[in-house]
C-alpha cells in the first residue's frame, strides 16, 4: 500500500482557480467545482472566501446557483502559480 499525498493550501488553491476558470466569463457553480477539486462544500466555500477577500474571485447568486467567477487580479495569480508549480516539480519540490 502506498503513501496517500495529501494536497497542499497552495496546491487547492491552484485547483479552486483552475476549476473556476473553466466556467469562463459566466464562472462556475460551487458544486461543480466541489466535484472537481474532491472538496466538501464548507471546506470549499471557506477556501472561496480567502480568494473572495484576496480580489481574486468574485460571488454571485444566479437563481438557486452560488457562482464564482475568477477576476483579473485571480488569473494573473493563477498562471504565475503555475509556473512555480512546473519549477517545483522540476526540482523534485514537495510543496
């Protein structure tokens, strides 16, 4: 049996915005992106509130939907992210 790797804040994170993106301009519904990053819906939402109060996502309701769009600010963070992410990974980095 191997070792289960647990993801990191900065790896969730990551996947959170990733997830978001997705939806485009219209954003995406909290419970797709629940299903998406294998996060329950408290420990989601928490997570959106620390982007939320870091100008990097941005709520909505539409109807019976919570939505989360990614901003400016969200995907310019997003692809810097990734490129440390790929630098980790070059260097055998656990983060």
């Amino acid at each position: 049996m191997s070792k289960q790797q647990y993801r990191s804040k900065i790896g969730i994170i990551s996947e959170i915005l990733g997830a978001a993106m997705d939806g485009g301009k219209d954003g995406a519904m909290i419970s797709s992106i629940s299903r998406r990053t294998n996060l329950s819906h408290y420990a989601l939402t928490e997570n959106c509130q620390k982007l939320i109060d870091a100008g990097m996502v941005q709520s909505t309701n539409n109807a019976r939907n919570h939505i989360f769009v990614v901003t400016e600010k969200g995907i310019r963070f997003f692809q810097e992210l990734q490129k440390f992410i790929e630098t980790a990974r070059l260097v055998q980095l656990r983060f």
